[in-house]
C-alpha cells in the first residue's frame, strides 16, 4: 500500500469518484450501491486489478466503529419519532428476540456443514444476526417500491436498533472463545450492563446534545453540526468507557435529539446524511480491500449454502417468532423477513476474532464477507417485486406495532 500522503489522496478520492459515480449502475439495475462500493475496493485490492496490498484488520476495525458511531447518530437523527412510537415493541422484538435466534440458527447450521466447533459457529451467527438500514433503503429508492410507511419504520427501528445487541454477543462470544472459564453469571451480567448503561446514557446525551443545540447563540451557524459529531463521539467513548454499549448509546442519542423540535434541523440532517454517506462508501472501500478474493473461494459453496439458510430459513423463523404477538399480518411479516440484508456492521464485526486470534477467525471473516455480499445481491434486487407480489405496494396499514 502507497505510503505517501499525497498517493493515498490519489487513490482514497478516485475510488470514492469511482464509487459515487457507480450509483447511476445502483439506480438503473436496483443492485445496493453498498455492494458496489465493496467490488471496488476488491478490484483494487491486491488480488484485483489495482495490486493494492491492504492487510490491517485493527485500522479496519477501528475505522469502522467510527463511521458506524457517525452512520448510527445519523439514522436516528433521520427518525421520525412519530412513527417509530407505534411500531416500537416491534422494533424492539425484532432487534433482541429476532438476534438471538439468527445467531443460534446460524450458528446451528453452520457448525454442521463447515465442521466449526457449536460456540465458533454461533460466534459468526451472531456476527451475521444484525440487518442493514443503509442497504435496505438504497435498493427501495433505487427501485421505487412502494413500502408501506409503518413497515418502512418498523425496518428503519429495526436495523438501527439490532446493531447493538449483534455487537454485544460477538464480544461475550469472542471472550468466551479467548476464556473458557468464563461463566454463564458473568456472560449475563455483561449483557445487562451493557444495555442498561448503552440505554441510560444514550437517553441522556441525547437530551444534553438537543438542550445545548437550543441553548447556545453561536454566529456560525455552521459549527452546530460540527458540534454534534464530537457530541456524537464523546457519546460513544464515555458509553464504552463506563462499560456500557456505545453504538446502542449514538442510536438513541440521535433518536431523542430529533424526538423534540431541535434548533437548525435542516442544517443537522443534511450534514449528518452526506456524512453517513462518506463514511459508508469509505468503509466499504476499505472493507473491500481487506479482503482477498482468492481467500473466498474455496469457501464459495459454504458460504452460499450459509447464506440460503440464513435469508430463507433462520431470518423468516426469527421475524414470524418475534412478531407473533403483534398486529402485523402473515404477508407484512413475509415482507420484513425478506428485507434484511446484511451489510458493513457483520464484516466490521468479522474483525473482532481476527485481533482476539481465534482459531478459526479467518474462515469466519471471509464466510462473513461472502454471507454479507451475496445476501444483498440475492434478497436486494426482487424487493420491489415481492412487494407487489405480497400486495403491499398501495395498501399501507395503519394499525400498530
């Protein structure tokens, strides 16, 4: 990889050209810009066209979790609370019920047709187990499909919402892996901490960051915006610092912010969009070179059979069991089944093993990216077609969640 400051500007801004410019491709053939983005960071890489060499899964990882702080502050700025309230415990179940049981499905399938050990395979389960909001709306723009406004937010919620507890059980599984002597007791009680503090201060900073926004005078009306990304940073390190789940703490710190009026709205929401956008197109790039694609090979045939079971048999069953009890019906839950791609978060995540030294954590990384990459290709384009097939294209429900 060029060491020069002036190389890698070269190279950073005309793949992000490159990239920007595919979205006419995204919008044209209804394929997720988000999995455009990664052929291109793989193109470029050294098994690609470019001859990139890039092998820094601690950069990776750390680059990621900013841009995904930066990504979830944003989404929950872009909530409406209006109509997340009404789908609320849907979202809810979705996001904790609906987690666990892709990651032990998955988990499940994965230690029989690869021959990982139960607890490696329910690692990668839980890497896989939460959805992705920016890819799931992408291919819906780009195909203008008609969703109906409660479903939309339900999976807006959802995708914003899962990330979190995802997060959490890849870290108890990767301790765990790293300390067998961990105990059950401990394992609960980490995950109590981290989403009662993830929670509570999340709630907090969001009230502190929208009450400052409106409090203060400043001239430049351009450094509000400014403001809010290091309040958006300080949320997550102090979350993470006090031991509590930082990513969970930004989603709803951006929720509450937009939950009451907020001074220079248009401004924040503008700012935080293009910024979500540069940080996911960044991301992707440098997830894609990360990757070998010569590495995906020889799991091609697992990875494809992982990720059939994971769209067509453990994501239905996880969205009809946390749903069971709510309003919604057969056709809408089919419907949220289905939109569920994966996306930066499992492939972000996939770097968690990879530093902790797992065994396995290789084969896991490469299975993730191949898991991710073909699920938005395979459940991406046909969204606008299931809808219509569904009849839920022009026949929004009102009734709640």
């Amino acid at each position: 990889m060029p060491t020069s400051i002036e190389a890698l500007f070269i190279i950073f801004s005309a793949l992000t050209i490159l990239s920007i410019l595919t979205i006419k491709l995204s919008v044209r053939f209804g394929i997720p810009s988000l999995a455009l983005f990664l052929v291109i960071g793989m193109l470029a890489g050294s098994d690609g066209l470019g001859g990139l060499y890039f092998d820094n899964p601690a950069l990776v990882q750390t680059l990621g979790v900013i841009a995904l702080v930066l990504i979830l502050f944003s989404g929950g700025l872009d909530t409406e609370w209006e109509g997340v309230r009404p789908v609320l415990w849907s979202g809810l179940a979705l996001s904790t019920i609906g987690v666990v049981i892709t990651a032990f499905m998955v988990g499940w399938f994965v230690s029989i047709v690869q021959g990982l050990s139960f607890l490696e395979g329910l690692l990668l389960g839980a890497i896989v187990s939460s959805t992705d909001a920016a890819a799931v709306f992408m291919v819906l723009r780009a195909r203008n499909a008609k969703l109906p406004k409660k479903l939309a937010n339900l999976l807006e919620l959802e995708s914003g919402s899962n990330d979190p507890m995802g997060v959490v059980l890849t870290v108890a599984l990767v301790q765990l892996l790293t300390n067998p002597a961990t105990s059950f007791g401990e394992l609960l009680w980490f995950f109590l901490v981290q989403m009662t503090v993830g929670a509570v201060l999340g709630v907090a900073m969001g009230e502190l960051i929208r009450w400052t926004l409106n409090t203060l005078r400043l001239e430049l009306t351009a450094i509000y915006p400014v403001l809010s990304v290091a309040f958006a940073l300080l949320t997550y390190g102090l979350t993470a610092e006090l031991q509590g789940s930082g990513f969970l703490a930004v989603y709803l710190a951006g929720l509450f912010v937009r939950r009451r009026p907020v001074a220079h709205r248009r401004s924040l929401l503008q700012f935080h969009d293009g910024l979500a956008w540069l940080m996911q197109i960044a991301m992707f790039l440098i997830l894609g070179l990360q990757v070998f694609p010569a590495r995906l090979l020889p799991i091609a045939g697992i990875g494809l059979l992982v990720s059939l079971f994971l769209i067509f048999v453990a994501r239905p069953a996880s969205v009809h069991v946390s749903l069971a009890f709510s309003r919604l019906s057969f056709r809408e839950q089919s419907l949220i089944a289905w939109v569920g791609l994966r996306g930066a978060v499992p492939i972000v995540l996939a770097t968690f093993p990879v530093l902790a030294g797992i065994q396995q954590a290789d084969t896991i990384f490469h299975l993730v990216f191949f898991i991710a990459l073909t699920s938005v290709l395979v459940q991406g384009p046909p969204i606008p077609w299931i809808t219509r097939m569904l009849r839920l294209d022009r026949s929004p429900s009102n009734s709640g969640g």
